[in-house]
C-alpha cells in the first residue's frame, strides 16, 4: 500500500474548524487506501504568541535561553498534532499523535536551529502496520542527550519531506495557503502562471531567493533522498506543484521561474591595494564575525589598486560597515561606499546553462526599462540580479514578460 | 545543603509579570543556599483553554481520545516551565526546566487521571548536583510504555509531594493565592482563622470534604513518607500552615476546622424486605455503574420493612434514581424518596475520638437555629453532616463559634 506524508502549515490548522477540515481531507486519503503520515506547525499564530511571551520574560531569549525556547515553542505543534489526531479519530479513522521525540526525529544539538541527523520512526511503522494515521509535530525533534530542539525556520517541511525519505514515501505533499509555485509571486506579477513541475535544484534556486511557498532545506532533502514533493493549496482539491528530479531527454525550458527578495546591502570598499590579501582578510573578518556576504566583485582600476563589492543583508549591515570600515583604515585603502535599499531577483531555470543570451536578454531589459543594475552572481541554473527595491516589482514584471513565463506552454 | 521543593500553582504565574515575581523567590531562596527544585502548573486558565479547543473538536475528549487529551493538555505547563526557567537565568540564578516525561515521573497508564507509581529523578539529581535550580512541569508524568499522562485533579499538588519524597526534601512549599489552611472557609466564615500547623490526617479530612487549598492525593503523600508541607501565599512573604504528622504528647484539641461541599443528594429507598440481601444488592449495583456512595444509613420499621438511605453527588444522581428505581421495583419496596440541594459539613479534629460530646453539641447548635440534619457519618477524626445548600453558611458559623474555632488558642 503506498505511504504518503502529508505537511499542513500553521494556517491549514488554524481553528478548530480548519482542523476538522484537514482531519476529512487525511481520512478520505486513508479511505482511499493510502497509509497516511500527517506533519502539522503550531496553530495559526501559536509560535509567535509563544515568542512574544519569551521576550516578556527576556530581551534576547533566543541566545540567552535557547534550551528553555526550545521547550517552549515546541508546545505550538503539540497542541496542534493532538487536536487533529482528536478529530480524526472523530471521523471513524484511527489515529494517535507523536511528538518529535516520541517520533524519533533525531537532531544534533543546535537548540533553534536545530539539524535532523536521522528518523528512526520505529514506532511511527508500528502504527502504520496496525492500520492508523500517524500525527506527527512538525519542528522539533530530540538530540542524542534527549533534549527537545526546534529546526528553526522551515522546520515543518523539514520535518516532512525527511519523514518521506525515511519511511520510502510515495510522495511528500505540502499543504499550504497558495496552489502552487508560480513563475513568479502573484501579488506582484498578475501574469504568473502556476507551474505544474519543477525540479528540485531550480526550486531550490527559487527557495534561496526569496520565494516563500516552500524552503530550502525541505528541498535539499527531497532532492538528496528523491522524493517527489507535492505543492498545494489545503483549501481546495486541485493539483498544485509537483517537484521532482530533472527528466532526461526532456528539453529543457529557458527560463523556470522569478523570485525576490528585498533588504539586501551593497558595501565597496574603493582603492584596495593589489593582490589577493586584502580581499582574502575582507572576507574573512566578516565570515569570523558570522556575517553571511552574497555576491563579492572585484575591479582592478587603471592605477593598480582594486575596488572590491561585498552584498550582505540589511540585519547585517552595521557590524560589516563596521569591521569594513576599520579594514579600510589598517589596509590604507581609500574610502568605504554604501549603497542599502536594495532588492535581489533570481531568474531560475536549468535551461538557461549553455544560452548565454538569457544575461544580455536581461540587462536589455531592464536597460530599457531604467532600471540600474548593482550587482549580479550566477550558477548553473540561475541568475541574480541586484536593483533598486523601489524598482522591484517592476523589474520583475518585464523580466517575467521578456522571457514568456505567463501564458501556457 | 537543605532541598526545597516549591510548587507554584496557576494564578501565581498566571502573567510574565507574575512570573518573574516567583522566579525572584525561587532566585532568593537558591542564594540563601539551599537546593530548589519548583514544580509548576499552566499559566492561569491555560489549562481550561486547551480543554476548550478539545471540546471544539469532541463532545467527549476524556472518554474518547484520552491519549490525545493528555498529549494536548500536558502542553500548559511545559509552556509555564519553559518561561519560569528563563524568568530565574535571568535573575543571574542557573536553572533548566524537565517536562514529566524527562523528570521521570513514572506513572500507570490511566490516561487523563493517571498516578504515579515511581519519581526516577536521575537527571533531577544531577542537575541540582550541578548546583542548578530545576523547573519540573506538574500534573503530568510519562507511563511505563512511553505515553505522556496527566494526573487528574490536584496533579501538581501531587507532582511536588511525589517529588519532595523521592528527593528526601527537607520540606514542600504549596504556593497558592490562599495564605494558608484555616478553621473554615474565610469567604463564608469571617471569624475564620489561620492554622499555623495541622496534621496530615485533619488535612486529608478537610481536603476531602471541599477544602480547595490543597488536594487529598498529595496530603496522602505527604502522610506516608513524611513530607513537611508547608502550604502558603505566593504573594507575601508570612508564614502559611504547616502539615505534619500529630505530635504526641501534644494536648489534642478537640476540632480543628471544618470544610463543605454543595451539590450532594440523598435517595431513600423506603420498605425494603428485611434482611443484609437487598442493601447489599443496592450497594453492589451502584458500584457496577460508577457511582460512588458517600454516606449509607439503615433503619428497621416496626413492620420489619426497611428504610435504605444512600447519599450521592448530584452529578451521578440521574444514573443512581435510575437504578434505585429499578430495584425498588425488583426488590419489591414500596417506593423512591429523593432529596437534592444538600450540602455535607465536616467537622474535622484529631482531638474529637474519644470525646462523644462534639456529636451531641454539634446537633444542639444547629437545632437551635432550626437547621435540619440529613444525613451523618463519622470517622476517628471527622463528623460529616448533610444540610439543605441554603444553610451551608448558616451552619458553617454557628459551628465556628460554638467550637470556638475563632480567636487565638
């Protein structure tokens, strides 16, 4: 019989009627024949509540407290799994819920940002072979010290597509408030078209690059174990995204899919002098510092001396201008630039390796429009660009237009 | 170094603020050297809250989905620990919360009213070797197969007392919205007054007739492995009550206080065939259904007919109408009577065995203000009586006074 993992987020079990909802969904996918493993978040705005509540007993409970955070948010999920399963059982379909630890999700000891080891799920098989649905709390886990963790940010897809993988899942379907992933967001491209497929590296170019609909680690997982991940709405009974391995054979589509993201910074650090140090300790005072640096350009200038681009998050900005500027001083470079406010747009698609058109087709693009480039990285499925995040929207809709992502294909 | 154990109930860290209040105490009573370990309930009505959400989903959470309810409910107070924990690392004091389950508290498998069967408490121990103070969740404990149980009413009353026993605390502090145990209920008794001390036996007594300090299974507790508790205000800083075994040699005094209790009921089964048969069989049936019996009174009639009187809680008094009357037609009696609306007084005191005044002066009082008496039982240190509801606070002070409970002694 097949297995099937299914992930409901915070919103798809909001209210007890949402979850009575979800309960008919997992019990007419039982009734189908399936064996069923269900993975729920917190309730609706549970986790936040929880945290608003830590920050009333501290200013800093995530590094301060993190073991005690730990313990405390993983009471969001908790609430959650054991009213579904409640409402399950309401519908004539037996089931019983599992913590992360009772579950077996073992991770290491990283309190809130937890990373998942191994599943040893043995008794979640047990069930499984006596005919009930496992509710499983998604987001946490125990380390080999039996201390509960959380995975922090993504954490119920995590959970999710690394149960699939170690149960040998049909498939890993991920229940959420949109239908699908989109060429581009909806909100901001009214052509976006929803995608039927996608594979995993391109959806893992759009995860890291600001889309919302699925994140990262959940992908790599699926990617690394091969299970197909299902992307779709809780709220109706359309197919959404399925995610899956690159088909051999198939001939590969330019362009994929648009994401963005704002709150993205530029520094330049002007007038370096020559040669690989400088850039070398630049970058390696920041990473000391924990501060995770995006795209790095270097331009030697007719003088000899360098300019060099380091792009960070908006969060980090200070401590890096800080620990650049003191680089410029002790390096006896010139002066340090600055330039926040800015957006990060990666244009995805396995396609586009070996076109080289896809660059000039952008930069014509947004040339076109007005719109200024301050920077660009690639990799073999992807493009990104850095623009204005006033310019974001609209950089996003003549590059979704140029590169005929709406409409069918 | 003396261990303490605290236990801190659901008003006082009904708010962050309250909760940083308690972890003060618990902080202050750590510097002044001794070895803490605070057992907590669910924040204010957090508890009332989930059972709530329960009910959204089922008409009959306990019966139907137990294990899921104690999953569900046994998230308040990993919630409570969780900040209490963090509210005392932030006064500068090391601490770490359990949950039941990591405090091995091992209890049976009767989900929703579960007891204890053994406190492992080897990660407890070590912890406070580590000279930490440890949070332990109350009311919820973990079944020998590995399932999260609840304790049923009074748990984390009971929690402590378990804790303080297995331990070989020094003491056990009931921190509660009360300042301690007294000779009546102060909100219907004004003349009501403090205890400084009562022993176990008197306190089991009151605890079980409707006294709300303090819940019967912990004072149980206390009483075989003789724990000092000493039951007192989270909200001041004076001595509450202290319960202890009976001191001998001490001048036993004749009452200690008195409790009581709404909602009793009385069925008389009126002609019965004489003989032990049909009472027994009375007996025996209720018990089949569930149905607790408190008081039993027998009376022959000149006819050699019987009158059979059963007292009950008005809650089972539909099932317990519904057998009587079978049976009195079985039995072949002549009818039912039924009176509800009852209230039963104790009068509690080590002091009154051996001495059969207090029943005759205890029946003059109330006759005296034309209070009727339904129904009587007695222990070795107690006087149950039952009265019409409308006269419990009536009764209550003529018995305060008349054994002059008020004042100082």
């Amino acid at each position: 019989m097949a297995l099937i993992v299914q992930k409901y987020g915070g919103t798809s079990v909001g209210s007890p009627e949402r979850i009575r909802q979800v309960a008919a969904r997992v019990a007419a996918e039982r009734r189908r024949g399936s064996d069923v493993v269900v993975v729920v978040s917190a309730m609706g705005d549970a986790t936040d509540e929880l945290f608003a509540l830590a920050y009333r007993i501290s200013e800093d409970p995530r590094r301060r407290h993190p073991r005690e955070l730990d313990l405390l948010l993983s009471a969001g999920e908790r609430v959650a799994m054991a009213l579904l399963a409640m409402a399950i059982r309401e519908c004539g379909v037996e089931a019983l819920s599992f913590t992360g630890s009772q579950a077996a999700i073992i991770t290491n000891g990283a309190h809130t940002v937890a990373r998942i080891e191994e599943v040893r799920a043995t008794r979640v098989r047990e069930e499984l072979e006596r005919g009930r649905v496992v509710i499983i709390a998604g987001f946490q886990g125990v380390s080999r010290d039996r201390e509960v963790t959380t995975l922090g940010r993504g954490g119920s897809d995590t959970t999710a597509v690394a149960l699939a993988a170690a149960l040998g899942a049909a498939r890993c379907e991920i229940f959420t408030d949109v239908d699908g992933v989109h060429t581009a967001d909806p909100r901001r491209v009214p052509g976006a078209r929803k995608l039927e497929r996608i594979d995993y590296d391109e959806m893992l170019e759009l995860a890291t690059s600001g889309a919302k609909v699925m994140h990262a680690r959940a992908v790599e997982i699926g990617a690394r174990y091969r299970v197909p991940i299902h992307v779709r709405s809780s709220f109706g009974e359309e197919e959404g995204t399925l995610i899956v391995g690159r088909e051999t054979g198939m001939e590969d589509l330019v362009l994929t899919g648009l994401a963005s993201e704002s709150g993205h910074a530029r520094l330049t650090l002007c007038g370096l002098p020559s040669g690989m140090g400088p850039t070398s300790q630049v970058l390696s005072r920041l990473a000391a510092a924990g501060v995770s640096v995006d795209m790095v350009a270097q331009a030697d200038r007719a003088d000899g001396r360098r300019q060099l681009q380091v792009t960070v998050r908006e969060e980090a900005l200070p401590e890096a201008r800080e620990i650049c500027g003191a680089l410029v001083t002790e390096l006896g470079a010139e002066r340090l630039e600055e330039r926040a406010g800015l957006a990060r747009l990666a244009l995805v698609g396995s396609g586009m390796h070996g076109r080289p058109g896809v660059y000039a087709r952008a930069f014509e693009v947004l040339l076109e429009k007005g719109i200024e480039v301050y920077g660009l990285s690639t990799s073999s499925i992807s493009i990104a660009l850095l623009v204005d995040a006033a310019n974001e929207t609209a950089a996003l809709e003549c590059l979704h237009e140029a590169f005929g992502l709406g409409g069918e294909r």
